[in-house]
C-alpha cells in the first residue's frame, strides 16, 4: 500500500447548513426505499385505485349528475388503506431497522446534525412513498376526468383536496407505525411483519370483537376503519362511516405523532461511543 | 487551531450511583493523545462528552474553542469519529459511502465527492472504491472506516480502537497510515485503544484514567522519563557476586530478563563500576531504564490505590 498524505482535490470549506446535511440523508433513503416491494405496492395502488375512481366516475356521469361523493370510491372498501400498508410495510420496515442492524446509526449521529434530524429524514422519505401510493392515484383519476371533461373543475379541485387531506392523515399514521416498529428492531424483516401484522390484525380483530359484542367503540381501534370514515366523511357520504370521521381524524393524527414521538425516543437510546 | 485541543474542567458525570467521570480536569495541545484505561475507566463517557453527545452533570468541556454542551454541532462539524465496530453501509460503493457521509457532514456533493476520492486513495482503496462496501475484507473496512472520519477534513479526529480486528500486517499499515496523518500537523487525535504499545508508537501525548479519575496527562515522553529511575546493567560474567557487590553498598539489585535494574542514590554510577570490579564481571550496558506505557499506567495505579487508601 502506498502511504502518502491525502491531497484534498478540493480545498473549499464551504459547509452546507443542517438543512441540506438532511435532504442529503433523506435524498439517499428515497432512493434506498424505492425497492421492488414499494414499487410494487404504489403501481398496484395506481392502476386498482385510479381504476375504480374513473370507472365508478364514468358509470355515474351516464345515468346521474356527478357530484363530490361520487368520487369517494376509494374508500368504499378496505383495499385502498390495505394497499398503503402494503407500502408502509415496504418502505417503512428498514427505515431506522437497518441502520440498527449495521449500526451505521451511529455515523450519522455521530455527525452535525441532531436525533431530530435523522428521525425526520427517515419519517420524510418512508412518507414520501405513502404520499405517492394514498393521494397520488386518486388526484390522478380526477385530472384525468377533469381533462375527459366527466368531472367539473370545482368538483374535481374539491376532491383533490379532499384526497390530499385524506393522503397526509393516512401518510402521518403509517409513518409513525413504520418508524415505531422498524425502531424496535434491527431486523428489516421482523419490522415489516410487525407493521403488516399489527395493523391487519387490529382491523380483523375490531371487525370480529364488534360483530359479536356490538360495541360502538370497537372500531375505533382499528386503523383501516378510521382511515375509511375519514375518507367518507370528507367526501360527505353516500356510505355511512363506521365512526366519527372527526374523532377518527383525531385519533390517527394524535397516534401517529406518538408513534413517531417514540421512535425517536428509541433512537436516542443508540450508544454512539460504545464500550 | 484553538492553542488547546480540548480542556476539562472539574467535569463529573454520573449514571445513576456510579460515578463515570470524577472531577476530571485536563487540558490538552493539539497532537495525538493516546486515552489509556482499563474498561470502565471513563474512557468512553469522555469521548461522548467531548463530541457533545453527553452533558456532564457538573463541569464544562471545551473542544477547539467550543462548548461540547452547548454547541454540539459545531463541535461534530470539526471533528471525525471512526468507531470500533463494523458500522458501514455494505449496499454502498466505497466511494459512494464515504461521499455520502461528506454530505452528511455539510460539504456540498461535487465537493464530497471529490474529497471521497482523495481520501479513498490516502487509505489505499483507490482500486477498490468501486465495490460495494459488503465485499470489503476485514482491513478494507477499517480503512474506509478511516476514510469516512477524515472526508471532511476535520480538525480532530477520535479513533476507536483503530486496530482492532486486523491482522499483524494488516495492523501495520493501519497504525503506518494514522502516523503519516498525525505528521501533516494540522489534524489532531483521540486514540482510545487497549493496546498500549499503539499509544507509545503514535501519541505524543496520552490521558491516563481509572474509574474515572485521572492518573497522568501531558506528554508521553515527560511522562514516561519523569516515571522510571531505574538503571540497567548488563554484564559479561556470573552475576550472582555482581548482585551480592551491589547489595553490599547498600543498593537493591533485580536480576530481571538477563539483566540487572538497580535504582542509583542521586543517579551516582560510581558503585556499579566498584561492584564489577570487586566481583570480575565486565559491563557491557550502562543506562537508564526506559518504561513503557504499561508499566507507568500499572505504577500510576498502584500510587492512586495507596492515596485512596485508609
């Protein structure tokens, strides 16, 4: 090996500010996320959600005027909150777990930057991908029935908001799911059944506990109920949410900034020096 | 370049009852400072503080000009941290991970990228940085590992056990890279390592603790010389009546290694040449026993457990 002092090719000591040292991680784990499995997940979300927005809006422009609740359709059924687990699982399962399983955690913390910052970053690029997959294949349908001329402007700026809102909600819980259960692990793959599981058995197990017990509460404790009444209830019906949509609202908003908040936590029990 | 590296004032830290860091106050140059103790020493909680990932409970910890406590990050802008442990991104080339931590550490990317280079090179991966890092033998890591602590051009560099792992050679050319380093002079080290021979090798200034108190500071070779007093005699012949003719004038001889050690009254030699006479031997080594690291830490030790006790 040849020994000699290194010879810095650029001597700029320019340094970018906390902001940019950010982007850069959250630049990198976009990039790092975009596996097949998330790819995979979104596309599925584009072509299936997309799919029943146009057609249901079609079907209903031919035998009635079409107004805002008609495009509620992705929330008519379970499979578009199913699909955005299915990407949460993907993009979120590694987030903070992989860097616990080769503990490069510790590089970056050992950098200018604050715990925030690296637990944001992660939560900004898992979100990213859930964004895409929950608002990306609604706000598509609708621009492609307001260029069809099936949706009027008003209507379709309405439900793209609509869609937006309902997106970041989805987006803020699965985030704080993924980045809480990827903390509790340093194996990718235990992290992306945990959020899977978890979230899919409180959705089946609320369905059953409540068609049993008939209590009213019940669903509030599944995720993939409150995302739906959000939804419906935003788009003003014509379903009837199984709860509250404000209070179901709440509930997601609230759990996810917990779970984020305690994601944190766990990353700030990482012994960067090491005995 | 601050005119200290790092200065430690009355800093005591506790977990829970036990205290990890006792009232330790130190000053040190830049250099390389070798952090000497056994586990549990303080070592590490030091090197938390120092980066600004620990406050201390009582005391103040400044790093090149900076408050450890108060302006962490501007501390972890002007230092590098190489950690003991594997802790690289094997899905990333080398180039593209030491670039990579250039960016995180606030250089802008054409910048990163370049000094990527130039320090993939200094280590000796020029022809490797291409691969992905989960390729990369056991040295191979260490010196990217390197590389990620120095892409920034940092002011002050801690190292954690940078030889650990590594094989004999292997463990050459690490301590032969840090040592050109450590001779460009406008960078400073940490080393904290078990393996004292490294320290005597590299550091030109060492922190010695235990359980959290300080032993000794300041330079290595004061240190070492400031240590030891003893005299080494070797001689050509039976030593046994050369022992007995020392013991006469009232001197304690060991013979230790095939050697004599003898402290001398006041560094007066005049007794060892009448002992050589008087039992026939013929000197061939007069001189002043020159301590290792080792041996000033185990006496440093000993003087502490003697103070401290009732």
């Amino acid at each position: 090996m040849t020994i000699s002092a290194p010879r810095y090719g650029s001597t700029s000591s320019e340094r970018l500010g906390r902001t940019r040292r950010v982007l850069a991680i959250v630049r990198r784990e976009l990039r790092r996320r975009a596996g097949w499995g998330t790819v995979a997940a979104v596309a599925l979300a584009f072509v299936s959600v997309a799919a029943v927005v146009i057609v249901d809006a079609e079907f209903a422009s031919l035998t009635r005027t079409l107004r805002l609740t008609t495009l509620e359709a992705p929330f008519e059924s379970p499979i578009w909150p199913l699909l955005l687990l299915l990407v949460a699982t993907s993009a979120g399962a590694g987030a903070l777990a992989e860097d616990a399983g080769n503990r490069s955690i510790v590089l970056y913390l050992s950098r200018p930057i604050r715990l925030l910052d690296y637990v944001g970053a992660k939560a900004i690029a898992c979100g990213t991908w859930i964004l895409i997959a929950a608002a990306g294949p609604p706000l598509t349908a609708v621009l492609i029935l307001t260029l069809l001329g099936v949706v009027p402007t008003s209507i379709a700026v309405s439900a793209a908001l609509g869609y937006l809102a309902v997106g970041l909600l989805a987006t803020i819980f699965l985030t704080g799911v993924a980045l809480s259960l990827s903390s509790l692990t340093s194996r990718p793959l235990y992290a992306g059944v945990g959020i899977f599981g978890v979230v899919l058995s409180l959705f089946i197990g609320a369905a059953a506990v409540a068609a049993i017990t008939g209590n009213l509460y019940v669903p509030y404790a599944s995720p993939v109920t409150l995302l739906r009444s959000v939804g419906i209830g935003v788009f003003g019906g014509p379903s009837t949410p199984e709860t509250d949509p404000a209070t179901s609202a709440a509930v997601l908003a609230i759990a996810g900034a917990v779970l984020g908040a305690f994601a944190a936590w766990r990353a700030s029990r990482v012994e960067v020096v090491s005995e | 370049m601050s005119e200290e590296l790092f200065r430690v004032e009355a800093v005591t830290k506790r977990f829970g009852p036990v205290e990890a860091i006792s009232n330790l106050s130190v000053a040190l140059r830049p250099g390389t400072i070798g952090l000497v103790g056994p586990n549990g020493a303080g070592k590490t909680t030091l090197i938390r503080m120092l980066m600004g990932l620990l406050a201390p409970d009582s005391g103040a910890l400044s790093v090149l000009g900076f408050d450890a406590a108060r302006e962490p990050l501007r501390v972890r802008e002007r230092v590098g941290y190489m950690p003991e442990h594997d802790c690289l991104m094997p899905d990333l080339t080398g180039i593209g991970f030491v670039a990579y931590m250039g960016q995180v550490s606030g250089l802008p990317r054409e910048v990163a990228m370049s000094r990527a280079h130039d320090v993939l090179e200094f280590v000796g991966l020029a022809e490797q940085r291409y691969r992905r890092i989960g390729e990369y033998s056991v040295g191979m890591r260490q010196r990217v590992k390197l590389a990620q602590a120095i892409v920034h051009d940092p002011e002050l560099c801690f190292l954690d056990e940078p030889t650990s792992g590594l094989d004999p050679h292997g463990r050459e050319e690490m301590l032969n890279l840090l040592r050109s380093l450590s001779k460009l002079g406008h960078r400073s080290f940490v080393l904290s390592t078990h393996l004292l021979p490294d320290t005597e090798r590299l550091c030109d200034q060492m922190l010695l603790l235990d359980s959290g108190r300080k032993l000794a500071a300041g330079s290595v070779s004061d240190l070492l010389s400031g240590h030891n007093s003893e005299t080494v005699v070797r001689v050509k012949g039976d030593a046994a009546p050369f022992l007995a003719a020392l013991s006469s004038k009232g001197l304690e001889p060991r013979w230790e290694e095939g050697e004599v050690r003898v402290t001398l009254r006041d560094g007066e030699t005049r007794p060892v040449f009448e002992a050589a006479v008087e039992s026939g031997v013929e000197l061939r080594h007069l001189g002043r026993s020159t301590a290792t690291i080792e041996e000033l830490f185990l006496a440093r030790v000993r003087e502490e457990g003697t103070r401290r006790a009732p």
